[in-house]
C-alpha cells in the first residue's frame, strides 16, 4: 500500500461511520488485489473539496456488474469465488457516504484494477 498524496482535508460528520466506509473501501482493495499488486491511497483538497481515492491493481470489476455493486449482498462471480463476504460491504460505504452528503463513484476493468473516489461536501467556513 502506498499513500500517493495525503493533505489535511477535514470532513464534518460521525468519525466512527466515516472510518467505517474508508476501512470497507480499503479492505476491498486489499482483498481484490493479488500479492505483487498495488494498493494506492490519496487524501486531498480539490478547490477545498475533501477526497479520499483508492486505486489498486487487483481482479477488477466486470463492465456488467459494475451497476450492481452498490446492491445489497450482490457480489460478482470473481468475488465470490475468490473471498467469503455477504455482499454488504460497498451498499454500506454508499449509505454511509449518502449520510454525510457525500458522493462515492467507482470505475473499474476486469484483470487492471479498481479507483473509488469519495468526495465529501465542502465543509463551512470555519470549520
């Protein structure tokens, strides 16, 4: 794993639920990823917008199951033949990322990896 770019960018919500839905995206990162692989993190600003990305180098996603990743307990051939899991994982990071009016997108091609971005609003000034 390695932590390309990490800048202080604060984000208003629960800590707990937040670390949460990083731990989740992280872990599925590892998980999907064979050894030798790559696990890159980010941590930024962009025009004072708080972003956490992930890009790893694992299986990827198929393009058809890309739509359904976020469902509940849906989990793609490669993954459940790969790892045990219940599918909730990545629905639960999404909630969690609705919660505090952030977005979580995902992109992906089967055997070069996977990049989740999460971008959190703009916190108000001050704080």
């Amino acid at each position: 794993m390695t932590v390309e770019e990490f800048e202080e960018a604060p984000v208003v919500g629960d800590p707990a639920l937040i670390r949460q839905l990083i731990m989740i995206v992280l872990d599925n990162a590892v998980k999907f990823t064979d050894g030798g692989g790559e696990v890159r993190v980010r941590v930024s600003l962009h025009q004072g917008v708080p972003t956490f990305g992930v890009q790893d180098t694992g299986i990827g996603i198929k393009p058809e199951d890309l739509s359904r990743v976020f469902q509940r307990f849906f989990r793609g051939e490669t993954a459940r033949s790969r790892t045990d899991g219940a599918g909730l994982g990545l629905s639960i990071a999404r909630w969690i990322a609705r919660e505090h009016g952030a977005e979580i997108s995902l992109t992906s091609e089967p055997g070069h990896g996977t990049r989740v971005v999460v971008t959190f609003p703009r916190p108000a000034p001050g704080v």
